[in-house]
C-alpha cells in the first residue's frame, strides 16, 4: 500500500489557502518541509537497505 | 422536534478519546465514539484533509493520555 | 517527554480485566502496545522533525 504521498505529485496544495489548518493534513508535527526531509530520508534508509541486501545476494 | 434528538448525542465525545485513548473507559462522563484512523495520515500526511472519509486525530501533549512511564507515579 | 517506557509498571490495567471492552480504552483499534508505541512515535518525530531545528542544522 500507498504510506507516503510525494508533495510534488499534487496539483492543488489547500493547506497553503488562507485560513486552512495545516495540522487537518500533517501529523506528527510535520510542514511540507519537514515532511520532504523526512520522506528524503525514509527513501535513503531504504535505498541502503536494499544495497546491502543486493550486495548480500550477489555474494552468495 | 427536539424531542427526537438522542439524548446520547447531547453529550460531548471524549477529546482523550478522539486522540485515541482515555483511562477512564467505561467510566467516562463523556461519549467515546469508535471511528477509523486514516492510513496516509497515520504514516504523516494525507492530501484529503478535512475531506477524509477517515479520522485525522488531532495530537497534543497530554499527560492524561499516556499509558504511565517507567518512575512515573 | 518520556522517552522509556515500562508497561508493566502500570499497576492498573483496567482494560485487560476480565469482562472489560478494550474499545472502552482505546480507539481506531489501538491497544496498549500499539498505543504506547505511537505516543512516542509523536514524540520523537515531533523533536526530530521541527522544521527550526532542521534549519539549523542545514546551516552548519
Ligand atoms: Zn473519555
Ligand atoms: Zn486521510
């Protein structure tokens, strides 16, 4: 399943409109800035993950 | 026309509830009225927002909705 | 905010008694664990992820 929306992929930003509250779409605390961090970061610890698990593999 | 409003609604839901957790249970003066979490929101952001057939639950920093720490009285 | 902690150290459990709905406790299906485990998930994201801390550190 989907867990993580990429900001960039969406057209329309409506927690940015006047009067919206950012918390109706963030949790954790989360901004779009801190949400793309953590996003950008979620995908390194994957990435390296599954590096070592290819690596790992080819050795065998 | 009044009258035909559910007593039960009168009373207001939980806000320990609502955030997902309430000690008191059972013996809450309040409503806790089970609902669904959303799944996009639960992992950080959901683009629907209040438009979310599913519950965005609000977060603050309470005491009285953690389940007691280690030390803690 | 606590960072540790010790489920059994919690001397009333009402909800694990026999005959008591945990869905009286805890909503959107969570239970003790579950629970506990997303309180400091709130916890840590929120002080890793705040945005002005972020800052600083891409200033360093
Ligand atoms: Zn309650
Ligand atoms: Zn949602």
């Amino acid at each position: 399943p989907i867990t993580q929306v990429d900001l960039d992929s969406l057209e329309d930003k409506p927690w940015r409109k006047p009067g919206a509250d950012i918390t109706d779409y963030f949790n954790y605390g989360f901004d779009e800035f801190s949400w793309t961090t953590y996003c950008l970061r979620q995908d390194k610890l994957r990435d390296e993950y599954d590096t070592n698990k290819l690596r790992t593999q080819m050795m065998q | 026309l009044y009258l035909h409003i559910d007593p039960q609604s009168r009373i207001p839901p939980c806000p320990n509830y609502e955030r997902g957790f309430c000690r008191l249970g059972p013996d809450c003066p309040k409503r806790h009225v089970r609902r669904t979490m959303c799944e996009l929101y639960l992992s950080g952001f959901c683009p629907k927002g209040r438009e979310c057939p599913n519950v965005h639950p609000k977060w603050s920093y309470t005491e009285s909705i953690r389940i007691r720490a280690k030390g803690e009285k």
